[in-house]
C-alpha cells in the first residue's frame, strides 16, 4: 500500500479551490443582487455624474443641472477648529445654515443635497484645491461630528 504525503494532499486541495471558488460564482451571483429589489427608479440618475476633479476640469463651463458624486463633511464655527474669525466665511457673510465650504465650485453656487439647498459662500483650506470634497457647515460641534464624512450626490442649480 502507497502511503501520500501529507504535502500532497494539500496541494491537491490547494488547487481545486479556485475551480470551487468560479462553480460558486456563477452559480449564486452574490451580494450585489440581493438587494436588487430595494432600488427604485427615484433612485437611479440618468445623467452625466462627476465623481472626481479631472473629470470636472475636463467639464467647461459647469452648468446648472450637473451632478456631482462628492465627499461632504460637516464644519462648525470652532474658535478651535477654524482661522482668527470663525464665524465669517470667505465670501464676508456671517457662518449661517445652509452654507457650504469647498474649493471647486464658484462662491454663490447654489446646489441641492437631497431636499436641501446650500450655497457655496465660504473656502476649505487650500490643501483642498482640486479635491472633491464639500464642508457643510452646523451649528454645533456635535451635528457636525453625527454627520461624519459620507459620499453625497450634489446638483448644481445655479452657478
């Protein structure tokens, strides 16, 4: 009787698990599908979306209607956290709901996050420049913080 070293064995098994891996692939398609069901047509957008800033670079002149696939993050008015006047924005106006920091879009540029409409009035640091990125600014450290950093879809309507 032959007796198979154990090394053996286990390149055996090593080699069948990728053909293992493809049978389970085709055969249940995964994750992505699952929740095929929860997707409404509200959700899907059937226009142009820039999701990075080569690509709105690329874009001249931005336009009204445009989408944009873009980080937000929140911001407070934190003698802590911000320059020698907190709470004036890099347009002049006093840091109030609704405004918006970021460095790629024109001051008075109203977009639409949501039901929500904000204006860009105030600037992120210039590490930021050509960064997708937007700073929304709360009344509170604490809002600010809940919010945290999420991808948000934003529509320019009027630059």
């Amino acid at each position: 009787m032959k007796h198979t070293n154990i090394n053996t064995i286990v390149v055996q098994v090593l080699q069948f698990i990728p053909v293992l891996v493809l049978v389970t692939e085709l055969a249940y398609p995964g994750p992505a599908l699952a929740f095929s069901s929860q997707l409404s047509t509200q959700d899907l957008i059937f226009e142009r979306v820039i999701s990075n800033a080569s690509d709105l670079q690329e874009i001249t002149p931005l336009r009204n209607g445009l989408t944009l696939h873009i980080w937000a993050t929140a911001y407070t008015s934190d003698a802590n956290l911000t320059d020698a006047s907190p709470f004036i924005t890099a347009s002049g106006t006093t840091a109030h709901q609704g405004i918006i920091a970021t460095n790629i879009l024109p001051i008075g540029t109203k977009i639409r996050i949501g039901s929500d409409l904000y204006t860009v009035e105030d600037r992120m640091n210039n590490r930021y420049d050509h960064v997708m990125i937007l700073d929304i600014w709360m009344p509170t450290l604490e809002q600010a913080q809940a919010f945290g950093v999420r991808q948000v879809y934003a529509k320019i309507e009027s630059l």
